[in-house]
C-alpha cells in the first residue's frame, strides 16, 4: 500500500519539477565521480614495505584522516538530494563551490600525508646513512621475530659443504669400484671453494637477514618456522619434497609414544633388567644374572625420568659432585660412605676420596702405580685403560688428568647404581660382569688393566676369567692388581694369593713389583704380559692350553668363555705384534699392521681409507660441528658415535674436555682394533638390542648412516625409543643419512616433543640435528618381562 501511495504523488509532478530533479541527479553523479577522482589521487597506494613502527602509525593516521573527509563528503552530498527544489539551484553552487573548495582544502590538507610519507623515505635514508646502516635497518625487526635464523642460515652454508663433498666422493668411488657404502670428502680447490663462500656472504648481506639463501644447486634449509621471506621455491620442489615427507613419516609423524611401567622405573636397562628371562635361568654360579638378556622384541615405550631431574653439572666440577636427584640412591653412601667412595652432602652426591683402596685420593694411587714401575708411562705409553670392578670410577676419572682413558666396568648388581654415579661424573663406563662371556671388545687392545679390590675369582676354573683379560690385554702391557691377597695374611687371601702365583706363571706373567703403598696402606702387585711366544714355548704342561688357530681372538659378540691361552702375535702384520707409537702421536697414524695391498672400507688402499676418514671428520668438526649447530660444547661431556668406522670423528674431537664412546656395529667391518691403537676405545654392538647403559647418560649421541642400515633388520621406533633412553634430557642427536630416513627421523623426534634445531638436504643426502626435552607422554604401558 505504501508503495502504491508514492507512486500516485509522484505520477502528479509536472514535467518541469521532473526534469530539474533529473538534471540535478545527473550533475551530483557527475561531482561525485569528480570528487571521488580526486581523493583517490591524493592519496598514496598500500606498499608492501617494512617500515619502523612510528612512521606506520604517522601513516595509518592520514589513512585514517582521508576516510573520515571522503565520509563526510558523502554525507554532505546526500543531505543536498533532500533539498526543496527551491534550494536546488542553491545546492548546486554550493556543490560547486564546496567541492572546488573542498577540493583544494583536501588537496591542501593531504599535502601534509603525501609530504609525511615523503618525508618518510626521506627519513629512513637520512637515518640509514646517519646511523651507518642499510636496508638492513629495515630487516632487523624482521630478525628479531626469529632469533636463531642467522646461525640456521651459517649451518645451512656449512652444512652443505659438508655433504657437497660427500656426494662428490661418492660418484667418484661408485665409478671406481662400484662397492662403496660410505661417502667420504675429498680435497677440493680450497682458493675455488673460500671464492664460493665470499661470493654467497656478499649476496646474502643484500637479502634480509631472515631470508634462507641456497648457497649451492639444489639446497635447502628446513626451518623450525615455515615462512622463509624472500626466499621462494619452485612449486616442483616443494611438491616433490612434500611427498617424500608424507610418504616417508606418514606413521611415525603420529606415533603414539607410551610411558615405560617397569619395576626398575627411571633406571631401567632393557637387556639387564629382563626378570622374565632371569627368573628362568638354571643357574646364577657364574653371575648369569648380571650378563644381558634382551627381550625378543625391543621396547618402544620411554623411560622415566626422575622428579626433581636437572642438568648435569659441568666437569671438572661434575667429577666432585653430581645432583642427588639425578641419581636418587644413597644406599652405596651408606654402604660404602666410610671408604670415601660416596657421601650424601645436602642436594648433592660427593664424591671425596676415590674408592676401597684408595680411600685419600685416587692422584697419589696413579702416581704410587707409576712410581712402581716406570715403563707405565701415564699418558705416553700408556694410553688406553680398562678397569674392571670400577665402583664409581674414581680411578679412570683422575687418570684424565694423565690424559688417560679408561673403559671402566660393573655389573648392575647391590652395589646401587655405581656405574650410573659413574656416568653421571662424567666418566666412561659400562654395565658388565666377568661372567660366562667374553667382553664386547676386541683382542690385543687394552695398555694396561686394572683391578682393584674388584673380587673377581681370578684364579677358579682354570682360570678362565684371567684368561679373559689376558685376551683383550696388549702384549706388553701391564695387569695392575690392588686386592687383599696382594697385602694381607688372611687364611683365604694367602690360599687366593698362591693360586694366583701359579696361573700368573703359567700365563707367562711376569711379576715386575709388588709394593705397598703406606698412604692407603694397601699392596699392589704388577704383573706384565709377554711379548712373544718364546715362554710359552718352555713349558713343562701345557696348561692352561693354547687356543687352536681357528679361535679368533677379535671375536666377542656373545662368545662363550673357553679357558685357553691365546698366542702372541709374530708377524708383522698382525695387530699387536708391536706397541704402538706413543700418544699423541698414535692418533693420526695409520697403524703398521694397515697394509697398501688391503682394501679399506671405503674402496681405497686402507692407509688412504685411513687418512680420508680422518681428513673428512676434521673438516666435518671444524665447519659445521663446533660452530655451525649452535651446541654448547661446555655442556658435553659424554659422547657417543654410534656408527664408528675409523674412529675419525672421535679424532677429531680430540682438544675438547671430552670422551666419546666408538661403537662398532656387529654387521659393519671390524675396525675396532684400528680405534684402539689410535689411542681411542670402543665397544662392539647390535643397534637391535639395547646398549649395556643406564638411561639418561649421554649429552650427545651421533650417527653417521646408521639408521638406514639398521632399519633394513629391526624396528627403527625401537631404536629411536632406545636414543631417548640413553640421552640425557637438553642433550644433542646429530644424524647424518639419506633424505628418507632423515625424514622420517625428524617424524619421529617431533612425535616425542624434542626440538629440530636444524635439518639439511642435499640431493640424496641430508643431516639432522635435534635436542632432547623433558616432555614425557601421560599414557603409560606395562612391559611384562620388566616386572619383578
């Protein structure tokens, strides 16, 4: 009805009224479009620039200021289509006249926008060149917002030479011979190469500081962010990369990791803590129990971690005290707090003297052993130690200070957690018994071997647990024993005394002091391995028995105890046929017994294999590893490489304050012996199983191709849970593999909340370094062989 109603009072105009609101509609349209030209004009478009923060606000008000005049212009002009049509030819000149007006005062009044913006530019150059600083000014805001981008960018640059080389050697060496696994970096033109690197600084300094620069063909940094400014890539890459990622870890991305129910909680051992495979055991006469049962299949859930857990502290200080948190036992401070070996002192575990037999220090001990017999020669001669019945290792932690290294052992047994306070210190160690197995180690290898009070039944069965150490002991090299039968009368020490004599005699030992130390007040009898055949020879019986030639002395994975008596080696080309040169100069030799007419594991001649190892892993440390990942080296302590071949990269790390833990894969090449005589030491194991350590141990574990071998044979979740349970928690994994695998590691290392400092690709090659967190999952599971 309304509209009906308008539509009669407007059917009564006449056709002149009509005409002149027509002719008046027309004209304001036609201002209006001028009007809004005009505005427009004034006005300066949206720039995608960064600019400081006070002259975006100077800008966003003349925005502002604009949009509030356009409004009332527009409100102006609708109140004037009101107007009588008395007023209209009054409206129209004021129309006129306002928007003429209105023009210039806007045009006036935006002067003061369009000249700040100006002035704008103009500021930003005077005070770039006032302050001496570029466009990169403008960008340091944007670096800011992401602090460690600029180290990311120098690790992506090092990084990639690292694994450029590798690439290159590996073509070469497939064009060689065809049978090479590894990629190890060649010499390249190193004035071709610092030309390169200048080049990429130079361009960098033109991007903004948080731009990914791909400094070689193909590259690519993957960030913990995903927005990269200024740095675009093809489609074609980012599909193609996309869909090796979701193809790779498109489980494991997800993993819904459980939290381990075990009766040894915080503290468990897989291997040792099987009680299932304990509990079925026929006998326990030979420390069966202590020895490794590792379960069928590996556990995938993660281990505890102890409340009140905190970082371990720095060594040296690390060697006096560590947090009683930590390591949450004080039965051995109870047990064995006056012997000086532990004491509970407030938040902290002490550690103020060194152990049973050397109750006032462990310095004046090592010195009162060399003083004894000078040919031990601390950190000459005597280079590589094992220790067996360490305690709390005392006595390998002091010898550092006689840049010695020892390979210090327990089982995990009443003595509450004594190689856990070990590692905690910051001093090597292992869980393992002299039981019916032989070591994980290779034969010839140890300078010396130490037992002090460790109540080990030497002299029982034949002898067989010292022919044990007379296997993996040097030819030359020295048995220090600090035991009760040395020093006291007793009725068992003097039978233990004298069964000892006649197995060490039949050992071809020679007994070169016994002596008593008056300070700790105990004896210590030295005994020396020989050199040659020549006693063994001259015996009257011949027992203990030699080993028949097809017992490899190097075989130790799982190997029964026999009791027989290995030969020395002759020839010279044997390992062990002479001493080593001394250290340090033993390190970066090539040992005698590596022959040119031997291929090494890379395809080469092995005294090249050697040297390339070593070259490759000095320049790997150097550029990329000390420098480029933005690891606190101060913070390390323990070091594992979990895939070693020459030892190169422990090589490497040889001027840091610390040790690294070589461990030779029970499916790769045997070069085991060739760590040991650089002076190094090592252990053999399978990544299938678990390693013989208490958890959270390690500060930095570091595999080299090793997860891609591994998982062609078991479970690489059971691996990675295994990874998280001997890293301690803030600690470093550096991965090095191929593209796949790196993939699907970082999938893996997310799912458990570690943080992905850095991922690299290169062609085929990639490289991962991540760091572990404190992050546990709430849902736990119940491993049914770990219960008690």
């Amino acid at each position: 009805m309304a509209l009906g109603k308008y539509a009669r009072v407007d059917g009564r105009r006449s056709s002149s009224s009509y005409c002149s609101t027509l002719t008046i509609v027309v004209f304001v349209a036609l201002c209006l479009v001028g009007v809004w030209m005009m505005i427009s004009s004034s006005g300066v478009p949206d720039q995608n620039v960064d600019v400081p923060q006070e002259n975006k606000n100077e800008v966003k008000e003349s925005k502002t200021k604009r949009r509030c005049q356009k409004r009332s212009l527009w409100r102006g002009l609708r109140r004037s289509l009101k107007k009588k049509p008395s007023e209209e030819t009054k409206t129209e000149d004021i129309s006129e006249n306002g928007t003429e007006d209105g023009g210039k005062k806007k045009e006036g009044g935006d002067s003061k926008p369009e000249n700040g913006e100006s002035n704008l530019e103009g500021k930003d150059s005077n005070e770039n060149s006032s302050d001496g600083k570029g466009d990169s000014e403008v960008n340091s805001d944007v670096k800011k917002s992401d602090p460690d981008e600029s180290r990311k960018k120098s690790d992506s640059e090092e990084s990639e030479n690292i694994l450029e080389n590798s690439s290159e050697t590996k073509d070469e060496d497939k064009a060689e011979g065809g049978q090479i696994e590894e990629k190890i970096e060649e010499k390249v033109n190193e004035s071709d190469e610092s030309t390169g690197e200048n080049k990429e600084n130079d361009q960098s300094k033109n991007l903004s500081s948080n731009e990914v620069y791909p400094s070689g063909a193909q590259s690519e940094l993957v960030n913990e962010t995903t927005s990269q400014a200024g740095a675009w890539s093809t489609q074609a890459a980012e599909s193609k990369n996309e869909k090796e990622t979701q193809r790779s870890s498109k489980e494991q991305s997800g993993y819904n990791w459980k939290l381990c129910n075990v009766t040894a909680g915080p503290d468990y051992i897989p291997c040792l803590d099987n009680w299932k495979a304990i509990q079925s055991l026929h006998s326990t006469k030979h420390y069966e129990h202590r020895e490794r049962h590792c379960p069928e299949e590996p556990p995938t859930c993660l281990v505890s971690i102890p409340e009140g857990y905190r970082r371990s502290i720095e060594w040296p200080k690390s060697r006096e005290k560590i947090w009683y948190y930590n390591v949450p036992h004080a039965k051995l401070a109870q047990v064995k707090g006056h012997q000086n070996w532990v004491k509970l002192t407030g938040e902290y575990l002490t550690f103020p003297g060194g152990g049973t037999q050397f109750k006032y220090g462990a310095l004046h001990y090592i010195d009162f052993i060399q003083e004894s017999v000078p040919d031990v020669a601390w950190g000459k001669r005597s280079r590589v130690i094992l220790d067996v019945g360490c305690g709390v290792a005392s006595f390998g932690g002091f010898l550092f200070d006689r840049d010695v290294i020892t390979m210090s052992l327990a089982p995990k047994d009443e003595h509450e957690a004594q190689v856990q306070f070990a590692l905690e210190r910051g001093i090597p160690a292992i869980s393992a018994v002299m039981g019916t197995k032989r070591l994980p180690f290779p034969g010839r290898v140890f300078d010396i071997i130490h037992c002090a009070r460790c109540r080990v039944p030497w002299h029982i069965e034949g002898g067989k647990l010292l022919l044990e150490l007379n296997r993996v002991l040097r030819p030359g090299g020295f048995f220090v024993w600090s035991a009760t039968p040395v020093y006291q009368k007793l009725a068992e020490d003097v039978e233990i005394w004298n069964a000892m004599k006649e197995l060490t005699k039949a050992l071809c030992w020679e007994l070169v002091s016994i002596k008593k130390d008056t300070v700790n007040k105990v004896g210590v009898a030295i005994y020396r391995k020989p050199s040659s055949n020549e006693c063994y020879e001259k015996r009257s019986q011949n027992e203990p028995p030699i080993c028949p030639d097809s017992d490899d002395p190097n075989a130790a994975w799982s190997v029964p105890l026999q009791a027989c008596l290995h030969k020395v080696p002759v020839k010279e080309t044997e390992c062990g046929s002479q001493w080593p040169g001394q250290w340090p100069a033993r390190l970066d030799k090539p040992p005698y017994w590596l022959l040119s007419s031997q291929v090494g594991v890379y395809g080469k001649a092995s005294p090249e294999d050697f040297t390339a190892d070593y070259d490759h892993w000095k320049r790997v440390v150097k550029n990329s590893y000390l420098n480029g990942m933005g690891i606190n080296w101060s913070n390390v302590r323990n070091v594992m490489d979990m895939r070693s071949v020459y030892g190169g990269f422990a090589a490497a790390l040889k001027d840091l304050k610390i040790w690294v833990m070589n461990v030779v894969s029970i499916d790769s090449a045997d070069t085991l012996p060739i760590i040991y005589e650089r002076g190094l030491f090592g252990i053999y194991h399978d990544w299938c199983e678990s390693f013989s350590t208490y958890p959270r141990t390690y500060d930095l574990l570091h595999a080299d191709h090793l997860f891609s071998k591994i998982k062609t044979r078991c479970n690489v979740v059971s691996l990675v849970a295994e990874v998280d349970r001997i890293l301690r928690p803030e600690g470093k994994l550096i991965v090095r593999d191929d593209v796949e695998t790196i993939n699907e590691l970082e999938g893996l290392v997310r799912s458990m909340q570690w943080e992905v400092r850095m991922t690299f690709t290169k062609d085929k090659e990639g490289l991962l370094c991540a760091q572990k967190t404190t992050w546990r999952p709430e849902e736990s599971e119940t491993v049914s062989y770990a219960i008690a």
